[in-house]
C-alpha cells in the first residue's frame, strides 16, 4: 500500500520564481522534478511513474509496428561522426569530452552514426532487411539557453528509431508505418497534436513531419489551412508565387536621398510615408564561407532555412557588422543591391519582383535610392522563395489560406536515404551479389518532453489535471480526517480493494487537514479522487472527477466497478 507520509511528493505552495509556464511550474509545485543545473533535472517518483507510462506505450507502439529494441553506447567516439561529417558541422550543441588517451568522444545527441557503424558490421545481405531498431535513452545537447524546464533541456529521455532498407519503396512502408505508430501514441498520451512538415535541420534527409503538440507557449510556429488538412513548421511551409500580377510600369530614374538615421523598415516608412511593401530589404548573410545578399520585400521576413537550402549549406547567419562593411562600405539598414561589385551574389525573394518603383539602400551612410526598379536598376543572380509565410496568403495546396498556431515538437519522423549509410559504409549485397548502401529513415520521440507537453495541455488554476493513461496513479484515496478510525480503516480497506482489482491508488494517510489535503490532490491531479468522511459510517463515500469536478455518492460496496467503469470513460 503506497502511504502519501512515506512518499516523496515535496509539494511546494509558492511558484518558483525562475519557472515561466504552467508546465515548469507544476513540475516543480507538484514535486515532480528538481532541477541540478541548468536544463537537467531529477525526475522525481510520481514524475518517474509517468515516464515509465509513456514508454510503455511507446514500447507497446513500436513493437507493433515492427520495430526491435536495443540499447546503444552514450559515449560516441569522435571518429563515426567525423566520418558522417557532424563532428563540425552539429556546433556547439554537441557535448565533447576527451578520456585519458586524448581521445575525442561526444555525449550522444542523437544516434545515427552509432547505430549505421552496428547495422553495418553486423547485416550485409538483403535477406537481413528491411530492419528497424529503437532505443529509448538519455540524450545530450548542450543549449544555448535552456528554458520553460522539460521543454528545453540539455540531458533529456529520447525514443530513437532507424530503419534500414533496399529500396525507397521499403522506406515508404517503413515510415509510413513509424507515422501511423507515432499517431497512435501521441492520441493515447493525451496530447492534442498535429503532424506538420518540417525542415531536417542537422540530421540531414528529406521528407520529414514533425509532431506538435498545440500549446500557446510553443516554440515553433505551426502554419496550416484553413480548409484542408495541410500542415508546416513555418521553416518549412512554402509561399505561393504565380507571377507578376501587374503591368509593368514606367518608374521615373533612380534618385539619392537623404534618410538621416533610418535604418529600419519603421522609421523608412515614416519618413517617406510609404507602405512597407515598397521597400526592397537588403540582408547580407554569411552563407559557409561566403557572403550573399538577400533581397526580400519591407513587409515581410526571411527565412534562413530556406536560403540555406538553396545553397545546400551547413551554416547560414546573418553577417556581422564589420563583414557588411567590408563587403558594401555602410552600415546594415543602408545596404542596397545597386552599383555593387560584379562578383557580389545578389538573391531575391519572388515577390521582390512585384516591387516596381520601390526604394533600397544607398550603400551609403544616412541615404537611400528611392524610384528603383529590379532588372533595370540591379540584377538578380536568382529568385526563389526566401521568406516566411504570413497568416492570410494563399495555402500551398490552394485549399484556403495560412493561419498559425504555436507547437512544442514532441516528435519528428525523416527519410534520411543514403546520407549516412554511404558516408559510413553501410552495404549490403543485393540478390546478384552487389553492393548496395542501405537506405535509412530516423525517427524520434522526446519522451521527457511528452511528459511536460502532457501537462502544460492539461491543467488549471488549481493544478495537474492528467489523463488516465499516463497519471501517476488512478485515484487518490483521502480521509477527511485521518485520527478517526473508521475512516482511516475504511480508506485502507477501499485501498486495498482498488488495488486488487488492478487499479493504482495514492492513499494519503497524512496527519494533515482536509483542506491541505484537498489542495495537494487538485496539485497533483490524479483522475479521481475518492473522500472518505463521516458518511462512511452509512457505507458512502464521495468521488470527484477532477478533470470535470464532478462529484458523485457511491456505496463502498459497489465502488470498484463504479471506479473502473468511470477511468473506463475519462
């Protein structure tokens, strides 16, 4: 019998100061977590019951589907990610350390490199394949700025799948299987999510989804339609260009003006009482290891991703000071696609071409060029879709238009091909005796995460309010007052009794008062909550749903098929 007194639940009535959402803060109230440093936390016994919930069903998913559970190395040698390339290109993220013989090793962010190099020695005919292997284990990422406690971490529980195949066609069944799989979780967790297009980052592959579970403080911006069931990360939703719409123009000539410190698109459209649209942006960004400029129009905003993957390129930022002056002679808020050097590239967005008589910068300190026409005034090496989509523009599948919603990324699925097989020698002999590099998709679930996206969907003003299939416990069995023997009695025996019938109780048997109690079991959230009072001595006892705070008078005798029937029902 799990005695409250003898369980570490250390609930807390003050909101810690550093925590900023909901979920944060009723981890650290409900005495779920404790944090150690920054982004690592001790997962708590009530917190711990949930995540083993979570992977159970993760486990139960994944077997279904196919998949094999194994268990890889944390410590990865330098050597396998220097062979996919990662060991520079993943940034500071990556978590190194050297051991004893000055060899470079890497805390595991992710796993592909280890779990290729395995694949690799180990399966090496196509008789072996297709194959999916999962793991669920703790991961390493060193943030720039953890926040909002389990959403952001640097050490956090990971479900990691790979599959390996001999054709695309094998991949498509696998992912689609690992989509169907991830489906299915997310819904019995209880979270309420969408599965969204998404941009590969740092793994690398193409056809990626990411699920989102919706919540106001998301990280991510969602963009979907509203007809239709099209979804995308905003990194990766793509913005509909059709062609020029309008007649071409006569613009009068080019002419200098004066903007003393009008750097931003604000202050231009003030000073010159123009919409934002007749501004042509000039952004230099630093592109690998060179320099570009990017044109966009005033009223909207860049996509790096984009641009990155135009370029095929492992880094893009935006260029410091120092290099924009080098590279045009003025200041960033001044720069302009006129006039500059031949060897210069210069890109545009699509819709920079609809902007006929608009006006750019200057190169020059405190001036801009007003009366400026793309292709007569500046050429552009290449047009394409460079910035983010805004709500209202026309949805890519022309069913609707763009709305957005916010998201925390609870799991992403890709279609990685041949990137890392080919890099780290993954073959297999086909069935005339060839060599062929084995095609591998990636799938992944921040199990840490789903925790706290669980909750931060799930609660009021008053506490937790968890879904049956991932509480701690079912019910939370209260005396009112635990002095009297009768009802300490008769709540040790409906323990007992639920707990026969299979049904998980917190008995907190406390020397507190009922209101203490009250409040700790509205903190902690379990589904039901069940009040043993006076009333006992007529054989009744109160139960309350606490999701809807429904209340109901059951006779201890037929309270377990009561008690299953209404979980059966939440």
């Amino acid at each position: 019998m799990l005695k409250q007194s003898q369980y570490l639940i250390p609930t807390l009535r003050e909101v810690p100061a550093d925590a900023e959402i909901a979920s944060h803060k009723l981890l650290l109230r409900a005495g779920l977590a404790r944090q150690l440093a920054s982004g690592v936390y001790t997962y708590m016994p009530l917190a711990l019951r949930t995540l083993h919930k979570i992977q159970a069903i993760v486990r139960e998913e994944m077997n279904r589907a196919g998949a094999q559970e194994l268990l890889m190395p944390t410590l990865q040698p330098a050597e396998l990610w220097q062979l996919s390339g990662r060991w520079d290109a993943y940034g500071p993220e990556l978590m190194r350390l050297d051991d004893r013989h000055d060899r470079q090793f890497a805390l595991g962010p992710t796993h592909e490199e280890v779990i290729t190099s395995l694949v690799r020695d180990e399966v090496n005919s196509y008789k072996k394949l297709p194959l999916n292997l999962y793991q669920i284990q703790t991961k390493f990422r060193d943030e720039v700025r953890p926040r909002f406690g389990l959403i952001r971490c640097r050490e956090f529980i990971m479900k990691d799948a790979y599959s390996f195949d001999t054709s695309w066609e094998g991949l498509e069944n696998n992912f689609q299987a690992m989509f169907d799989a991830y489906s299915r979780i997310f819904t019995r967790v209880g979270l309420n999510f969408r599965a969204v297009e998404a941009d590969a980052g740092t793994i690398g592959g193409t056809g990626t989804y990411e699920f989102m579970a919706l919540c106001e403080i998301g990280e991510d911006t969602i963009a979907y339609s509203t007809e239709g069931d099209y979804a995308a990360n905003l990194e990766k939703a793509e913005v509909v260009y059709k062609g020029k719409t309008q007649p071409d123009l006569n613009v009068p000539p080019m002419e200098k003006i004066h903007t003393p410190a009008t750097r931003t698109i604000e202050q231009l459209t003030n000073a010159l009482q123009i919409e934002a649209k007749q501004i042509i942006k000039s952004l230099v960004l630093r592109v690998d290891d060179k320099l570009v400029i990017v044109l966009i129009r005033g009223d909207h905003e860049l996509n790096e991703v984009k641009v990155k993957n135009h370029y095929d390129a492992t880094h893009v930022s935006m260029a410091s000071e120092e290099e924009i002056r080098n590279l045009v002679k003025a200041p960033a808020g001044f720069v302009g696609p006129v006039g500059l050097p031949a060897d210069v590239e210069i890109i545009a967005d699509n819709f920079v071409q609809d902007v006929q008589d608009g006006v750019v910068g200057a190169n020059e300190v405190d001036y801009h060029l007003r009366h400026v026409k793309p292709g007569r005034d500046f050429q552009v090496k290449a047009y394409g879709d460079f910035r983010n989509i805004m709500e209202g523009d026309e949805s890519p599948t022309g069913k609707g238009t763009i709305a957005f919603a916010r998201g925390v990324e609870v799991g992403h699925v890709f279609k990685l091909g041949t990137k890392y097989s080919q890099a780290l020698g993954a073959t297999y002999l086909d069935e005339n005796g060839r060599s062929q590099p084995m095609i591998m998709g990636c799938y992944g679930i921040g199990i840490s995460r789903t925790l706290a996206a669980v909750i931060e969907q799930n609660n009021d003003e008053n506490g937790i309010i968890w879904p049956v299939s991932v509480a701690p416990f079912h019910v939370h069995v209260i005396p009112v007052n635990a002095k009297v023997e009768e009802q300490r009695t008769a709540s040790e025996e409906i323990t007992a009794m639920l707990t026969e019938a299979g049904i998980e109780v917190l008995y907190d048997d406390r020397p507190e008062r009922a209101g203490v109690k009250f409040k700790d079991a509205d903190l902690i959230g379990l589904p039901l909550r069940i009040t043993v009072s006076d009333k006992v001595q007529d054989g009744l006892v109160e139960i309350k749903v606490r999701r809807s705070g429904e209340t109901f008078e059951v006779n201890r005798t037929e309270l377990v098929p009561f008690i299953q029937e209404l979980l059966a029902k939440l």
